[in-house]
C-alpha cells in the first residue's frame, strides 16, 4: 500500500504550493506519512501541526495514517471515508482512499464496513486489479471462498501474470475442495516466481492433503530459508509441527 499512497502526490498536493511557501509539501507529505507508520505518535503530531500550516487533504490524510498506527482503526477508516467523500481529487483518488479505509475496518475485524468501501471505490474505478485482490483477500478472511475465487478470476482476466492473486485463488480453491484447479494456479505461480513464500506454502499445504509428507516438509523448509522472518514461514514452522506431532 505504501507505494499507491505515494503515487497520490501529483494529485493531492497540487493546490499547497501557493499557500505553504515554507515547506515543500512533496517533501513534507512523504516525511510525514513516513514518521506516521514507524512512529505514529509523533506522525500525529506532524500531520496536526502540518495543518494549521493549510496542509489540506495531505496533512489529514497523514494524520489518518497515524491513527490506523496507533491502533485507533475505526476513526482512521472513518476519516479515510470522510475524505474520500469530500476530496477534490480524481474518482481514482477517492477510490484509493476508499481501499485504505477498508484496509483499517479489516485489522478492526469489520469486514462487512471493509467490503462496503471496496464495492464504492471500485464503482468509481470498476475492475481495478488493486482493488480487487483487496476485495478478494476480504473475502477469503471471511471464509466466503467461492466469491473471492471469482473476484480473483476477473482480476487475473486483466493481469493474467499477478501472482498473488494466482496464490490466493488457489488457497480459495483448496478450501473448496477443488485440489485440481488449485493445484494448476499454484503451479503457475511458482513457474513465474520459483521462491515465491507464499505460493511454497500453498503447495506444501496441497502435498499435505495429497499424503504427500516429504513433499510438503520441502516445499515449508524452502519457505523457512526464503523469507525466515515471514507470516509464511511462521504458517509453516507451526505446520511441520503438527505434521510432526501426528507422525510420532
């Protein structure tokens, strides 16, 4: 999300240039949304003191920003909202807005209020890829599988090569029992990205179900050595465990 919300500069900070003369507001709205996610306390403080220097739309949304950091969600995602409603910005703008807002109601566990947003903003830019692996990952959180398949369907119909939409529809397919076609866009993906964390976890997931032990145990020890650090390889270190636990 980082490098879409920088790709809103152009717009959004157009109209400052006449009335912030002391600050470079480019510069200025990059440090601030920067300072809002490594320190959010003192991104808050930037981006209240940003606006009362006429920091418009950049300066609220970065203070948004530090909200969602310092774990206030609902207010971020209603501010990101309020935003959106009013902005002054293209439909592209206030879509993106939008995907932020219901990125916020999703770690406050409101997925409905997140979907909402997400059928919004893609009424103002329809199909947009982001917006549908966005839609798709709040669907799969919500266990509604098959939609989220067919919302990763017609994203993949415009970037047929996006590999984290073919991951994420082959988990849906897995969880619809349907191992063939999940097997297909896993195998896919990691054609694209051999290492690819996720996609290594998926398939080690599918061996797992297939009895295929040793199979598995690779495709989670490549994940492990790929991305130590990971939610991947966390999934698959508890993974080998269990699998370990039921071969004892």
């Amino acid at each position: 999300m980082t490098l879409r919300i920088l790709l809103l500069l152009s717009i959004l900070l157009a109209p400052l240039c006449a009335t912030a003369e002391t600050i470079d507001p480019r510069q200025e709205y990059r440090a601030c949304l920067q300072l809002a996610r490594s320190k959010p306390e003192d991104g808050w403080e930037e981006a209240i003191a940003w606006q009362s220097l006429e920091g418009g739309e950049p300066a609220r949304h970065c203070a948004a920003v530090a909200l969602i950091g310092l774990g206030k969600l609902e207010e971020a995602a209603k501010r990101l909202e309020s935003l959106a409603q009013h902005s002054r910005g293209t439909e592209a703008l206030r879509a993106e807005m939008l995907a932020q807002a219901a990125q916020a109601w999703l770690h406050a566990d409101k997925i409905e209020l997140a979907l909402a947003d997400l059928d919004t903003a893609l009424g103002l830019v329809p199909n947009q890829p982001d917006l549908l692996l966005d839609k798709a990952m709040a669907m799969a959180q919500a266990a509604h599988y098959k939609d989220a398949a067919e919302v990763l369907t017609t994203l993949l119909a415009v970037q047929p090569n996006r590999v984290e939409a073919m991951v994420l529809r082959g988990s849906a397919y897995r969880y619809l029992d349907k191992l063939e076609l999940a097997k297909e866009d896993i195998s896919r993906a990691l054609v694209l990205e051999p290492n690819q964390p996720d996609a290594l976890l998926e398939r080690g997931m599918i061996r797992r179900l297939e009895d295929n032990k040793a199979g598995a145990r690779e495709d989670w020890m490549k994940v492990i050595t790929a991305a130590p650090d990971s939610v991947a390889a966390d999934t698959a270190r508890r993974n080998l465990e269990i699998m370990d636990v039921k071969v004892k």
